[in-house]
C-alpha cells in the first residue's frame, strides 16, 4: 500500500540523523556493543540491553511472577520500569504514525535513566517525556492520535526503597523552562502467588498550569511462564482543567521467543467533566530485537472508534504505528 511506503521511507530518514547523534551520545556504553553481539554474556561485565539484558531482568525479580512482569515491561520500554530499574538506561526512539483523519505523523523522543553513585546513590538525572508521570502511559503512546512530545529532564531523589514501598521527590524543567516537582509513591506488596498487584500515586506541581495528581491501579495475572493478563485502571486530576481524565485497558502480553514479544490490548479513554468516552481502541504491538542487541523495531496496527468533543459525532479510523528504538544501559 501507498501509505505504508511512505511510513517506511518517513521512518528512515528520521532515523538517519538519529544514529549518528545517539552514537556520539553514548560512545562509552555503544563501544563494546558489537564485540558482545549474540556472545553469551559474562558476568563480570555490565550487560547491554538485548538477549543478555533480557535473561538478567530475573536477577531484580523477588518471584517467578515478577521476573515475567518485569522481562516484558523492559522488553517492550515501559517507562516505569527503566525509572525503577538499579541500572542506567537510555533510549531513542523515532516514530512514525498513520491514521485515516490525522494522515501521518512522526516523532523522536529520549527516555531513560542515569545513575549519579559519584554524587549520592540515591540520585537520578531522568529524562522523559513533557507530562511524565502526570499522563498515563497509553496517553504517551496513543497511536490513534497524532501528538507532539518533548523530553524534559528531572533530577529524582530516591526517598524511600523498601521491598514493597518506594518513595520519590523530582524537581526538572519542562518545555519553555518552566518548572515542575512532583511526589511518587508505589506500593508493590511481595508475593508467592501468580497475581500481582501494583498501585501508583503521583502529586505533582506544574510551573503554568497548577497542581495535579495521577492514580494507577495494575493487576498482572501470570497465565504461564511466557504471557500474562494485564488491568491497568488510571485517573488523573489538575487544577488546568474540569473534573478528570481516566484510561481502563486490558492487555495478553506474550514472550514468543527470546527476540520477540507482543501485546493485544482495548482499553477505554475518557473524561468526566462533561461526561464522555473519548476513544475505545483495539490493537497489537509486535516488538523485536533486530540486527544488534541494543536495536528494537516494533509494529502496532490497530482501530480506534474516537470523540474529539462531547457535541462532535464519534468516528472511527485504522491506524498503525512503526517504531525504532535504540535502547542501551548497564546493570550495576
């Protein structure tokens, strides 16, 4: 088809000057990653992300259950995990979307975490996308329509980490220096059991718009040793708008092999002041390791029935999202 040439052209031209800018940003790391190259890993030396990086997840899980949770989430660069993680991560991602209303779209983001043990192990430089931890993840990620995005950079202080609690203090800049500071707290109870549960609170201060809050409830429920169920229910608050914003989504989550991993999700966006659903959504995401151990492609076709406003008649639109990431870190 015409347009998914186009998405595939668009994409590489992105991604042109995307290698050579995040290959000088982290020289250090990206030196030893082809004389790694699908080499068993050694122990004694920090693993890269890919197959190695995959395999060692488990080592940070407390259960079986975790360590699946866990293998997926950094296989598919969940933000909440890299930020938790006790290792430095970065990655670059470009995107290229298309939808029937918005036509296409592209972006390039950085993400990621960086360890400062020089100044205080308990401190962070983190970089992430402009609403952070006051969005919801699929909001960061919605395919069915086109957003821009830019990367903020926060200091984190790392108050409290305890096997079931954990409290952080970020303090950053957002786009147009203004600032922002935010409270987190996630509680994680340990279990022996195959349902895990993991609640998420945010309070945060927005230099401009005022003060907020974000809610998460998740449920993951282990199926077998390669695929989960996944709830994911959040809410959000902030003084820059009426009432609230809230996403419910389900997910089957799947190891299909040690390179590659998918998720079939729906899940329901809306907002409650006035009261409507803004967007049901069906989709799948195929993620797989390419080429290097450090490089990622990932295909998520889906539909999207959506309402722009509460007097606007709802429609529906195809999309598909291409993704190509460069995704690097190192385990201390």
């Amino acid at each position: 088809m015409m347009f998914s040439k186009r998405l595939v052209i668009s994409l590489l031209h992105t991604l042109a000057g995307l290698v050579a800018s995040f290959t000088l940003l982290l020289s250090p790391w990206a030196a030893g990653a082809d004389n790694t190259d699908m080499e068993p890993v050694n122990e004694n030396i920090p693993a890269l992300f890919g197959l190695g990086w995959l395999d060692q997840t488990q080592s940070f899980a407390s259960d079986s259950a975790n360590a699946l949770a866990n293998q997926l989430d950094r296989f598919f660069g969940v933000q909440r995990s890299d930020i938790e993680a006790a290792y430095s991560a970065l990655r670059v991602t470009a995107t290229e979307s298309w939808n029937d209303i918005d036509d296409f779209d592209s972006g390039l983001r950085l993400r990621g975490k960086v360890h400062l043990p020089r100044i205080n192990e308990r401190i962070s430089l983190i970089f992430s996308e402009e609403d952070g931890d006051g969005t919801t993840y699929y909001s960061q990620n919605n395919a069915s329509i086109a957003q821009q995005e830019s990367t903020r950079v926060n200091l984190e202080v790392n108050l409290a980490d305890e096997s079931a609690h954990r409290l952080f203090f970020r303090v950053g800049v957002r786009s147009g220096l203004k600032g922002r500071v935010s409270m987190r707290y996630r509680y994680e109870p340990v279990t022996q059991s195959n349902t895990i549960n993991r609640f998420t609170q945010s309070l945060y201060f927005k230099d401009g718009d005022g003060f907020g809050s974000f809610s998460r409830y998740q449920l993951d429920h282990i199926l077998n040793e390669e695929s989960l169920l996944r709830w994911t229910n959040d809410i959000r608050f902030e003084e820059s708008f009426t009432g609230s914003e809230y996403t419910s989504s389900f997910e089957f989550l799947q190891l299909r092999s040690s390179q590659t991993a998918m998720s079939w999700y729906a899940r329901v966006n809306g907002v409650t002041s006035p009261g409507f659903v803004t967007s049901y959504d069906l989709g799948v995401r195929i993620r797989k390791n390419i080429s290097r151990q450090w490089l990622f492609m990932e295909l998520e076709p889906g539909y999207t029935w959506r309402k722009q406003a509460y007097n606007i008649a709802r429609e529906g639109t195809p999309y598909i999202v291409l993704r190509l990431e460069m995704a690097i870190g190192t385990f201390n």
